[in-house]
C-alpha cells in the first residue's frame, strides 16, 4: 500500500500544475520497523489528503454538535410534553376518581333508601300478616262457638 501512495505521490510531484509543492519521497527497502512504516503513511495520508481531512473533520465536528443540541432539544420537548401528558392524565384520573366516588355515594344511599323501604314495607306486611292471624283465629273461634 506504501509502494501505491508513493507511486502515486511521484506522479502528482511530476505533474506540472503541482509545482508550488515538492515532496520529498522516502524509499523503503524493507528493513524498517512497523512504526516507522506506519508514521510514513501517516505522513503521505497528511500530505495527499491534509485539507480534505481537516474539512471533513470540521463537518464532521459541525455535525456532532447540530445532533448535541437537536438533541438536548428533543430530550427537552419530549420531557414537556411527557409532563403536559402525565398532568393530563392525572387531572382525568382525580376527575374519574370524585365522580366514581360520587356515584358510590348516590348509590350508597339509594341502597339505604331502598333497605329502609323494604324494613317499613316488612313491619307492615309483619303487621298485616299478625292481624291476619288474629282475625283468623278469632274467625275460627267463633265458628266453634
């Protein structure tokens, strides 16, 4: 990959609308370490593509804090709304709550209206059934006699 970069950096430092640029390129032989090998690309990749990648860099350094602050924008509006949401449900759930209280209440008396009906219509129908009784047994008694 080194021997194509350098290649290719020959061609563009030949080329005449290069001029303004020299570049020095440096032969590998093969007895260089790793590191050394690798600081060259570095080198050739900063020569060939310096600008572009600090261009990219800075787009990219744009982009990242477009999609920060998009963000903490979407975390504060998703949280208001979150809010305004929970608060709704809450105003519902104490509405719900007061009118089922309500009812139970409305209920809890038609019921103890409803017992005391069925009590005084019981004492009465006790009575009738007691009066019964008596003017049988009275009925009964004089026919014997």
């Amino acid at each position: 990959m080194v021997r194509k970069v350098l290649k290719m950096r020959r061609k563009v430092a030949k080329s005449p609308m290069n001029d303004t640029k020299k570049i020095a390129v440096i032969p590998t032989d093969g007895g260089g370490s790793a590191e050394q090998g690798a600081g060259n690309v570095d080198k050739i990749r900063d020569i060939l593509f310096g600008s572009q990648i600090k261009n990219y860099e800075a787009r990219f350094a744009r982009l990242e804090d477009t999609l920060a602050r998009e963000t903490a924008e979407l975390k504060d509006t998703m949280r208001s709304r979150f809010e305004s949401v929970e608060g709704f449900f809450r105003k519902e759930a104490e509405t719900l709550s007061g009118r089922l209280k309500a009812e139970k209440e409305e209920r809890n008396e038609g019921l103890k209206s409803i017992a005391r009906d069925l009590k005084s219509a019981s004492d009465t129908l006790g009575k009738k059934i007691l009066e019964l009784d008596n003017k049988t047994a009275e009925e009964q008694s004089g026919l014997r006699q």
